[in-house]
C-alpha cells in the first residue's frame, strides 16, 4: 500500500507541471528557547569599552525589557532621557544570521514587532537582537522604523565593512553594572 502512494505522488509531480511535494526547512529556535522570557527581561547598557558601540549614534544606550514584551530605549546609561518608553512588542520569531550561521549555531537572532501605537516608538517598529549570551551575559541589538523590515535588518550582517559607518551594525549591550561583556 505504501508503494502505491509513493507511486502515485511520484506519477502526480511528473504529469503536473509546477507542483512540488513540499519539503520543509528545520526550524530555526532561539538558543535561549528555554530561557523565561528568552533571556530578554531586565536592564542593559551599552558596552562602552567597545568603541564601535559607544561612537555609534544609532544606539540607545540604555534598553529596559520587561518580559519580552515592552522595551524602554534610553540616550543615557542612567535612563533619563528617554527616546521611548513602554513600546509593546509580539514575538516574531527567531532567524539565522546571514553572515554567521551555520558555522556558529548560536548565530540567532530573535525578532519582535511593534504592537503599540505611540508615535515615540515607531522609530523601533522592527528589533532584532541576539538574545542575552555568554558570561559575563552581553547581547546584540539592531533595530528599524516603518521603513524598515527583519530581513533588512539581519541583512547588516552582510554588507560591506565602512569604519566610518560603523559597519556590519554589531552592537553590544552587557547587563546593567558590567562593561567589558564580550
């Protein structure tokens, strides 16, 4: 009986041109899937040994998670100046890094999207970061606005390096307290 199945889909994708049986890719899981929150829940600063993150003026330099689900970007590392506060994310999913993955399988990046309406956080409508990792725990953030889009983000990884731009976007946050992280 299995033979004849197997026959007839094989007899199927000969005479219908177009059709494919459907083979699916694996499933790409955050390496902190097992992690509450994804590890993404706390306060974190920018790495201000690092001088590609420090210079870099499109990071916040301070990011507050609460619970994977609302982010609290700061200009300052004391959390003052805020840029937007309590902008409501849904969880995405995770993605490989173009560049990184597969030879580094912990190369994932987890991807969120904003689900409030308040005009200060549209600037990060799209944020991708690599969840916190490592001892001491550091992490990797990028994000985007409307114009913006998930694979135009993971796609920085890729492009051309410009020191002047600081280029690939390789931003490193340590948890609150720690510099030094990476």
């Amino acid at each position: 009986m299995k033979s004849i199945a197997f026959i007839s889909a094989a007899v199927l994708a000969l005479v219908s041109p177009g059709v494919a049986i459907a083979q699916s890719e694996p499933e790409i899981a955050s390496p902190n899937a097992n992690v509450p929150h994804l590890g993404v829940n706390g306060t974190f600063t920018l790495d201000i040994s690092v001088p590609a993150s420090r210079h870099d003026p499109r990071n916040p330099a301070r990011i507050v998670f609460n619970e994977m689900r609302q982010f609290s970007f700061y200009r300052d590392l004391e959390g003052r100046e805020a840029i937007a506060q309590n902008c409501e994310y849904v969880y995405r999913g995770a993605a490989p890094d173009p560049f990184y993955y597969p030879r580094y399988q912990s190369s994932i990046w987890d991807q969120f999207e904003l689900a409030s309406d308040d005009p200060a956080c549209s600037g990060f409508r799209y944020v991708i970061l690599r969840a916190p990792h490592g001892e001491p725990i550091h992490m990797h953030f990028r994000y985007g606005g409307e114009d913006s889009s998930f694979q135009a983000l993971l796609n920085m990884s890729t492009g051309a390096s410009d020191e002047n731009r600081i280029n690939p976007w390789w931003s490193l946050y340590c948890a609150e307290g720690v510099t030094g992280c990476d």
